[in-house]
C-alpha cells in the first residue's frame, strides 16, 4: 500500500488570530478570526454566558487559539466584568494580547458596518484583525463609578420634574391651584 501524504493548503500554526466580543448583560458573542497570506479566512463563533461558569468555557475556548487581541464595544457598565477577566487572565499565560475597548460611535462610523447583534463580534474581529480600530480610554475604575453616579443622579433630577409637571397638569386639569404650593422649592 501506498504512503499518501496530504498537503493543506492553509498552515494556520504561523497565523496570528484575533478575539471579538459583543457584550451584553448575560451573553457574550464571541469570534475567533484569523487570515494567512493566501486570503484564506478562518472564524469561529460561539455564545456564552456572562457568569463566572461561562467566562471560563469562553477561556478555555479562546486560549487554544492564542489570540494577540481581544476587541470589544464599550457597552455601558457590562464590559468592565469581560475587561477585568481578561486582564486577570493575561497574568497567567505564556503570550502577550492586547485588549482594546472601542467606542460604539467609533466602530458604527466604518464603512459597511451593519447594525446587527449576531454579527457585531464578527466585524469588530474583522477590523481589529485589519488594524482599523484603536483603543478607547483606559478604563479607570473610581471615575467609571463617579460617572455612573452622576447619571443617576441627573435621571433623578429628570424623572423630579416629569413628576412635578405630572401633579401640576393633574392639579389644572381639575381646576385646583393651591396657593401656598410650591413644587419648585418644597
């Protein structure tokens, strides 16, 4: 019998792969990208959930792969758990990754962009893998907590005066106008 030897067209041991995530508050997208000089593309796609159970499948599925970026939306507050998890993770490992958090504004201005929450991860890949995307800020923690309270604070001063006006239409729809009531100062 006749030794074959099968040759593969696309050797992806020499290629560098690239992470994209699309975070949401109990899922994360992921996508595993890669392209060698052939034009060859590989991506892989998978869901997890945003849990301490899921965070480590997502590990154990992204290591073996090596990524030398992660990419992800700043999405609110639900980032910070996926950019603390990976920066703890970076520590323990044997190669370097970047990990780049891009403003949503910033990664919906590229062209041909759609706004579609199954492919996001894919695109964000996609364009880190082509260098089109640059970090964000660094994510500081005391002034993400600052800024989350200055938020709340000014949802409260709005939802005030929604009420304010709500009780002075009422109050006018009935043909009440209490003199000594000030809902300005009181």
């Amino acid at each position: 019998m006749e030794d074959i030897e099968f040759k593969f067209s696309v050797n992806w041991t020499k290629t560098l792969f690239f992470c994209g995530l699309d975070v949401h508050k109990h899922e994360l997208a992921v996508a595993i990208y890669s392209k060698d000089d052939s034009q060859s593309e590989f991506l892989k796609t998978n869901v997890f959930s945003v849990d301490s159970a899921g965070l480590e499948r997502f590990w154990n599925s992204a290591k073996k792969y090596r990524p030398c970026g992660f990419v992800m939306e700043a999405t609110g507050i639900y980032h910070h758990v996926i950019f603390n998890f990976l920066k703890s993770k970076r520590t323990g490992i044997h190669w370097p990754f970047k990990i780049t958090v891009v403003n949503p504004a910033d990664a919906a201005g590229l062209p041909g962009r759609q706004k579609f929450d199954k492919i996001d991860a894919e695109n964000l890949v996609r364009y880190l893998a082509m260098g089109l995307l640059k970090n964000g800020k660094p994510i500081i923690q005391v002034f993400e907590d600052l800024k989350a309270i200055f938020r709340m604070a000014s949802k409260l001063e709005r939802d005030r005066t929604a009420l304010k006006n709500r009780i002075k239409k009422t109050l006018d729809r009935a043909g009440i106008r209490p003199r000594k009531l000030d809902l300005n100062n009181e």
